[in-house]
C-alpha cells in the first residue's frame, strides 16, 4: 500500500473513532505555554481527555503573585498539575493512566541559555530524561510520544555554493562577524553561498546551549523511544507566532518581542542588518502537525521539519508589525551580532508532507493580522534593552 492511501485510510479510522467517541487519556507537559495551550484546545476538542504539567514561570506567565493562578485562557476541560518537569514523583502522578504524551515544556530563548546554562540545561535535557524514565516504566500503555524540537538544532541551514555545490556551513566565525560581514561563506572556497532548503539529514551545529538542549531532548526521546517501542516522533518547530506568545519575555519570538516594543512605543532592535531570513509558521500550524502526529504511524522514530514554506527577512517582518499596529516607528540597527544567531534557514517540508500529510494554512498576510488582533488587546513590558545589556556584559552582544 503506497503512502498516500496508508494516510487516507488512517485519517478515516481516526474519523470512525472519533464518531465512536473513543477518546485518550493525553498529558501535555508545558501545556499552560503558548503552543502548548493550543494543543490542548485541539486536542480536547478532539475529544480527548487532557492533563496538563507546567510551572507556570514568572518569565512566561507573569509576576510571582500569578504563579499559583490558572491561566484565564487555559481550557476549563484541562486538568492542571503545577510543578517542575525535573520532579520526579510529580512526573509519575502526572503520567498516571496516560496513553499519549506531548512534550512540550522547555526553557526558551537563545540568549538567555548562554548564561543560565545549569537553569536550562535541567528543564531542557534533566527533565526530558527524567520524563522518559518515568514512560519507559509505563511503556505498555503509551501509545504515542510527540517531542517539540527545533529548527536552532541545524544552526545555519543547508545552502548551495556556486562553485562546489551543496554545502552544509559552520557558524559564522567571531572574526567574521565582528567585522560585519555577515553572509555565510562556503567551507570549501570561501565564496558566499545562497540559502537552499534543508532537510531533516542536515548535519547539526547548535550554536547555543538552548539548541544543544533541544537536540539532547529530540535524540533522546527518538533513541530511547525506538529501543522501547515507544512510537515516538520530534518536531522540528520553525519559528512559531500567534495569539498567546508571552509579549513580556524578552527572549521569546521575534514577532512578540518587536510588538512588545511598538506597543511601548519604541523602535524593533535589529542585530546585524535585518537581511536574515527566517520561516515564521503560525500557531495553528503547529498544532496541525501535532495532531496529525497523534495519528500518523508512518512518522514514528522520525524527526520533521515543521515550517511554512514561506521565506521572509527580519526588516518585513518589522515592517509588517509596524504598519498592522499603526506605529510610524521604524526599527534601529546598532550594527551587533549576537552570539547564538544564525543568518538563514530554511525548511524542506517534504518529509512532513509524505509521512504526515501536514499542508500549511495560515500565510503570514492570514496571520500576522490575526496576531496583531489579540497584541492590541494585551500590555506589554518592554524588556529588550535590559536583556541585551546582559548579553553585552558577558561579551554575547558584540
């Protein structure tokens, strides 16, 4: 049976099922975030029986008075278990008579994991172990594992060398970048190489503690997944927005991190020169491809590229935010890298396509409007210039 009916057909026994009312029991670990409350809506909708395990940080979900508090648009249907993903004794409550995990609690920003190595390291790969420990005791019952990886395990993506082909580059040297040059030059010649679109084959080079943690969670849930008949599958999350992004943190998206900025009236900080390209894949996207992952046995032991194959640099995206929210404030380029940042990475969604059948929805002229609907309704603080001030002081900033 070729792929493609192997697909119909498990879409139409999930359709049966779902006529049947036959639901799982699915914990959602960081369930409480931005792209982890998505999936719970969809997943309940769905009519599954969820349980979610968050922290509720201070740094996503406010001030420490609002820790202990639900979030208001956290699904009623959901069951909440609050704590740390490295407790071990709260993993086995959380995981009790579950069949489907979605793990998507983790530390995030690359800034910030250059410097709170040990804090990101323990959430990040600590606390995936400890997670995967406690399935692997209860493997007979899990039916499905779904991992949030991410596109910053590749570090540059793949590119094409006019004069030796395809290239998989390095990370830009310090030298390189503290002389602004900030194209990606090809290993072999030296000439500057194009983008291309890269697959999940790609050699690796995090650039950042926050990456390493993302491979380390990815590789150990597929290895461990595979040696105990856990089906498991990663998904390699290309850069995620939309409604419910925390505006405040300074070291989440892009889209949230410059609307916090307009909505205080002040310019989009752009390191080097605004020309990096990026793939932004809405919410729902995401959540698309998570739930095809529920039920897709074909992706099992794979890890998938999930973007929306549309390109686009730093400065139209400031652009666009800034025309949607009205603010005739245009970004400001101090002429720095960062470490950890990488100039372009594009990605080939072929894999997603055959295994899943995932088809992107939500172009970014559908969804940055509908962001910007939900940013207007929000306050925000403005913590950019504290955050770099810290990177600049450990020499990150430069």
């Amino acid at each position: 049976m070729g792929a493609g009916r192997r697909q119909r057909l498990h879409r139409l026994i999930a359709v049966v099922n779902a006529e049947k009312g036959e639901s799982l029991k699915i914990l959602v670990t960081g369930g409480a975030g931005f792209i982890g409350s998505h999936i719970v809506d969809a997943l309940i909708a769905a009519g599954h029986e969820v349980r979610v395990l968050d922290a509720l940080v201070a740094q996503v979900h406010g001030s420490r008075d609002s820790e202990s508090t639900r979030p208001p648009y956290l699904h009623t249907d959901a069951e909440l278990v609050q704590g740390d993903i490295c407790d071990a004794a709260l993993i086995e409550q959380a995981l009790e008579g579950v069949e489907a995990v979605f793990h998507q609690a983790a530390e995030v920003g690359v800034g910030q994991s250059m410097y709170e190595i040990t804090r990101y390291v323990d959430a990040n790969t600590r606390g995936t172990a400890i997670l995967l420990q406690a399935l692997i005791r209860r493997r007979r019952h899990i039916r499905k594992l779904v991992v949030a990886s991410s596109m910053s395990i590749y570090g540059e993506g793949a590119c094409e060398c006019r004069q030796c082909g395809p290239v998989a580059p390095p990370l830009r040297s310090a030298e390189q970048l503290g002389a602004h040059e900030w194209e990606v030059r090809c290993p072999g010649c030296g000439r500057e190489v194009r983008p291309s679109p890269t697959r999940e084959t790609k050699p690796l080079f995090p650039g950042s503690v926050y990456a390493i943690t993302k491979q380390d969670q990815e590789q150990l849930s597929l290895v461990l997944g595979r040696a105990y008949g856990i089906p498991t599958i990663a998904l390699r999350y290309w850069n995620v927005y939309g409604a419910r992004q925390a505006l405040s943190n300074p070291y989440t998206g892009v889209c949230a991190i410059f609307s916090a900025r307009l909505l205080n009236g002040q310019p989009p900080l752009i390191f080097e020169d605004g020309c990096q390209l990026r793939d932004f894949v809405h919410i729902r996207d995401i959540v698309q491809a998570n739930l095809l992952a529920l039920e897709s046995p074909d992706a099992n032991y794979h890890a998938i590229n999930i973007g929306s194959g549309e390109v686009i640099n730093i400065r139209q995206v400031a652009q666009m935010l800034a025309e949607g929210l009205g603010r005739s404030i245009a970004p400001i380029f101090p002429g720095k890298s960062r470490e950890g940042d990488i100039r372009r990475c594009i990605p080939d969604l072929t894999r997603a396509r055959s295994v899943l059948g995932y088809k992107p929805q939500v172009t970014l002229a559908q969804g940055i409007p509908e962001l910007l609907d939900w940013v207007r309704s929000q306050t925000a603080r403005d913590s950019v210039e504290t955050a770099t001030a810290e990177l600049a002081a450990r020499q990150l900033v430069r």
